[in-house]
C-alpha cells in the first residue's frame, strides 16, 4: 500500500491539505459514498467524526391539502380585475403566509470521538490532507518522538466508514472510542457498549428511528470497557424553538462525555468500522449495523478495494490548465493558495482546477447511485450528505426552483452519468403527490411540484409560492439532459 507517499501529492489540484486541525465543522475534511457522510476533524487528541446519512430525515409532515382549487375561478377573476388585495385575502382564506413550514429537515445522526492518550501533550509535524482523487483523508503528527497516523475513508462496497490508526513505535496506541449525538429536545437517544463495541440509537418525536455501531479492531494490546451506556445524570435538555427560528446548533450541546466507550489499549494498530443505518433498512438499525459490520475484510484490503472504485469515478475527466508563467505550482497549503488567489486579486489556474476537482469530489462523494440490492439512494440535496444542525438552514432541503438543478447540471461533464439514476427514481416516487397537488391546488391535470421536497415528501406552500408553476419545466430538463446523454429507449419511455 502507497500509504508512505500520501503527502508527496501536496503540489496536486487534487489535494488539500493544512497544517492546523479544523477549528469547527465547516472546516473538516468530508468524506462520503453516497449513502454515509463523514466530516473529519484532524485533530490529535480529542478527534471528532461528524457522521450523516442520506436517508435521515425528519418525518413529521405530510403533504398537506388546501383545497384552493374551489377558489381558483374567483382568484382568477379578481386578477384580471387587477383588484390584487381582494384576490390575496382570498387566497390566504387557505393558503399560509411566510411563517408555514414547508418540508422535514434533513438532520445528523452521530459522532465519533476519539479521545487519545498520547506520549506527550507536545504535538509537532502535524498536516492533515484529503486524497480527492482517491476519497481519503489522513491526519498525521508526533507526539513524544512517536509519529502518528490516522486514515479514514467511506467505503462504497461495503457501506462502512473506516477509520485506521498506525504509530512508528509498538504499543503506544491507546484511546477511548465512543458515539453521542448532540442534545435535541425532539429525539431520545440511547447506547450501549459492550467487548470491542459501541452503538447508538436515535428515535424522533414522530417514530422517526435511526441507529449506528462502531466495532474496534486492534493488533495486539487489549480492548477493554469505558463507560457501559449511554447519557450523563442530571444534564438538562435544551428547550425547544418553533416556527421558522432556524435551529443552528453546529458544535453546540455536544458532549464526547455522553456516549457509550470503549478502551483500545497499548496496541500496535487499530481499525474503527463505522456503519449508520435507519428504520428503513431494518426495525432495529443499531442491531442490523453491528450484525453487518461482522467479517469484513481486513483494513488494507478495504483500503484498496475503495482506492480502485473512487479513482475509478473520479477519473472519468480531469482539468488542467497552463499555469501563467509556465512555473510549476509551490508547494503551499491550500489555505495558503487561497490567499494567494485573494492577494491577486483573481485565481490561478491552480485554483481553477482545485475548484473544479473539489466540485467533483463532492459530487462523486454525495451523489454515488448505492449497491444493487440497497436502498434507493436519495438524490444531492441542498448542502451535500454533510449536516451538522438539527434544523438547518433551508432544511438542507431539495429546492426545485433552482438547487437541485444546480446539482445536477454539470455531472455528465463529470463522466456521472449514473448518478441522474436516483434523480429519476425520486421524481418518479413523488409523481403521485404530484398529480394531486396540481388537483388540490389548481384545480388541473397534470403534476405540480412545490418548491421544497424532501426525498418522500412535496413540501407545503405558501402566498410567496403559491403562484409558482415552473417544477415540471426544470426537473424535465435535467432529465433531458439525462436522456441525451443516455440515448437508451427505456430511459426515455421511463421520463416520458
């Protein structure tokens, strides 16, 4: 395994890499393969994995029916009549003002922390990277003479996200592992640990359920118990926020305290295998990840397994560009190269090609159609796989009038095309609501899509959107994109 030569890519436009941990979440590292997300801190001791998955959704509200269809005519009417007030008022006799809610929020699942016992609180030669050509990041430092690394990656083929922990010197890899979710008044979390394993499980206000495992494997040393269950005695439940108020809780009521742990001691290497999962794929989502976590292959055959399939996506194009003064790209951070841009006062071609294979990577790592066999993929939505509020902006939603497309536009130039796949599959799942929406709403034949889905779910509506009739218009041109480049007869007849 090229393991060795990782950070000997620092002068590619398919790498980023610093020489500070994230300070927060929007700066980590993402990772994804269609399914889970990960977000992947790098930092030494008190590591943090943000953890996602597709199909996590908040599930509490139905499409609902407002019977302005009755109203149509006179509405109409009025319009014409320019009498814009009355036809308002007769509108809202039914329809909300802005302060609806329109959709489910997609939400987090969990975190991973990592609480290390290093050599020595002095930390030196520390950079952290992500590989985007190949899906992995690596954080890497020295601690007390001893080097440290530490891989993660997610893998496609066998839905896991792996995390592997390697030292220069034998037995120095010691650490606590646990799962915790930040604090959220609208779901009860519990956890449990037991020999060389911890897992969580998640269930909203509304039956909403969702759970995750992480199995610890070493090599020499021991695995012994940290803290049995799940919760800290006493702390108190934040209150809850209605209406539009968004909910940011990035970083916020988190506790690597809460969770379930277990102990990895004086081993020579360890492997984390991660695996989230929610009622949809089993009543019991935290059994069903453990059980499946169960006699995969060992890491470095993971490793390779998932190197060959990313590169193989991620290969499909490449970008590059003349640099203006014919001068090899410095070896710089790639905070560094960003305030090389900013100084200039325009991006070099450096940066072009950073930004268009950091697009790419993020596309290739959100969007991935899943495994024959699996769960229907839920398509790219508003900020990726990645989310770590448990109200986020615009939901983290589809918006039809612009989002999704902005998704899903440039990914045949990507060499993506199965990726409009679960696109098609979730137009196709929502067509029903669809239909009677355009009933209930207009009074007409036909299918309307209101401006905010979620991947089951046409959003509510409002006076601001009531009069927006342009779904169909958009979604059918990503589909002819797909079909244009497609050109099978049973892709068209499916969109037809």
């Amino acid at each position: 395994m090229s393991d060795d030569l990782f950070f000997g890519k620092t002068n590619s436009s398919s790498f980023m890499w610093d020489v500070n941990p994230a300070s927060d979440w929007a700066e980590s590292y993402p990772l994804g393969n269609g399914r889970l997300g990960a977000m992947v801190y790098g930092r030494p001791k008190n590591e943090i994995f943000a953890l996602n998955h597709d199909l996590l959704w908040r599930d509490y509200l139905k499409h609902p029916a407002y019977g302005t269809y009755r109203d149509i005519s006179e509405i109409k009417s009025l319009c014409r009549q320019k009498r814009w007030g009355e036809a308002t008022r007769r509108l809202k006799r039914t329809i909300p003002e802005e302060n609806a809610i329109y959709i489910n929020p997609f939400v987090p699942a969990f975190d991973l922390y990592l609480n290390m016992t290093l050599p020595s609180e002095e930390i030196s030669g520390y950079r952290r990277g992500l590989d985007l050509e190949n899906g992995i990041a690596r954080t890497e430092f020295v601690s007390g003479g001893v080097g440290f690394t530490r891989t993660a990656f997610c893998s496609y083929d066998y839905g896991a996200i792996v995390v592997h922990f390697a030292a220069s010197a034998p037995g120095t890899l010691t650490g606590e592992v646990s799962l915790s979710r930040m604090l959220d008044p609208e779901c009860e979390v519990t956890g449990k640990a037991g020999y060389g394993y911890v897992t969580i499980s998640g269930e909203f206000e509304e039956g909403k359920r969702f759970g995750g495992a992480v199995r610890v494997l070493h090599r020499n040393g021991r695995i012994t118990m940290g803290k049995r269950t799940y919760g800290i005695d006493g702390e108190e439940m934040p209150g809850k926020r209605f209406g539009l108020g968004y909910v940011y809780d990035r970083d916020s009521y988190v506790n690597p305290a809460r969770g379930a742990s277990v102990w990895f001691d004086s081993s020579d290497e360890v492997t984390l295998l991660v695996r989230i999962a929610t009622d949809e794929e089993a009543p019991d989502p935290a059994a069903y990840c453990l059980e499946r976590l169960s006699g995969l292959p060992e890491y470095h055959a993971l490793y390779m397994v998932h190197k060959e399939r990313f590169s193989g996506f991620y290969h499909r194009t490449s970008l590059v560009l003349e640099p203006a003064d014919g001068q090899e790209a410095p070896d710089m951070t790639t905070p560094e190269r960003i305030q090389e841009s900013k100084d200039a006062g325009r991006l070099t071609p450096f940066m072009l090609e950073l930004m268009y294979n950091s697009a790419r990577y993020i596309a290739i790592s959100s969007g991935m159609p899943q495994p024959k066999g699996a769960l229907p993929k839920a398509p790219i939505n508003l900020q990726g796989i990645w989310c770590r509020d448990t109200r986020p902006a615009w939901e983290s939603d589809y918006h039809v009038d612009l989002n999704i497309e902005m998704c899903y536009w440039p990914l045949v130039n990507g060499g993506l095309i199965e990726w409009y796949g679960p696109y098609l599959d979730w137009i196709e799942r929502l067509m029903e609501q669809a239909r009677a929406c355009a009933a209930d709403l207009y009074g007409a034949r036909g299918a309307t899509m209101n401006g905010c889905c979620d991947p089951k779910t046409l959003g509510g509506n409002s006076d601001v959107g009531f009069g927006w009739l342009g779904s169909a218009a958009w979604l059918g041109q990503i589909l002819w994109i797909y079909y244009e480049h497609d050109l099978r007869e049973e892709t068209l007849m499916r969109i037809y």
